[in-house]
C-alpha cells in the first residue's frame, strides 16, 4: 500500500504531536498543524489524502474548516475528532462531508482502522473521477 498522507489538526499541542509521531511510526506520512487556518494554508503545498481535525478550536472551528475543506479539496477523507461532541454536531459535520464524527480519546489501533477506511474511500473517488474524466 502507498504511503498514506494525513494531516491532523488539533490546538493541543501535546495531543497532536503525540499522535503524529504514533502514525509515523506505523508507517503514515504526516502533516501538522495547529489551527484550522494554518491547514488550510498547507493544503495547497501538502496536499493529504486524509484529515484528522479537531472539532473544537480558537478561530475557525472544526465545522467550518471541514466546510472550506471540502469545497476546495472535496476527495479529502475528513475525520473529526472531538472532546466536544454533540449528536447535533456530528450529525451536522456529517451532512457536511465529513467521513466520520469520533470522539476523544481513541486508541491508535482504531484511529488507523478509520484513516485506512478513509483512504479506501478517497481512492475510490478519485478513480471514478478519473474514468469519468479521461
């Protein structure tokens, strides 16, 4: 399999570093970033195929990032992963593209089960635009 690229985006600094060095240690190549606004930013020169993103941050919150996120990068396989979670905002984070709505904390077994599932689904997109599109 490819080596599959993800971005995660948390303001706990610990949290998203921590986290960043478990994916690279199983193998993911892994972009950072503190705030929504800051990965948004990076997309253009990283592009991912996956988006760990916090619900909950200063600025630009997870909602409205997965919103810019998928308007302009719209095979991106976002997961958001929330302290703060709410039915209503999972249902609405779902309903905006999101390919899943999980809480923290979760297991990092787990969370390489949802970003492989994730990228299963980013490929197929990509392919079908690609038979599509020849």
């Amino acid at each position: 399999m490819a080596r599959i690229k993800v971005m995660i985006v948390d303001d706990e600094e610990l949290l998203l570093f921590t986290t960043a060095k478990l994916l690279e240690k199983n193998g993911f190549k892994v972009i950072q970033a503190t705030s929504a606004i800051e990965a948004i930013g990076l997309l253009k020169r990283h592009p991912v195929e996956v988006m760990i993103l916090d619900g909950k941050m200063p600025g630009m919150d997870g909602l409205e990032a997965l919103k810019t996120v998928k308007q302009f990068y719209p095979f991106i396989q976002v997961i958001i992963l929330t302290g703060h979670a709410t039915s209503e905002a999972a249902i609405e984070g779902l309903n905006l593209g999101a390919f899943d709505y999980i809480m923290k904390p979760i297991s990092i077994e787990e969370l390489i089960k949802k970003i492989e599932n994730a990228y299963y689904i980013h490929q197929q997109m990509k392919e079908k635009k690609e038979f599509f599109f020849r």
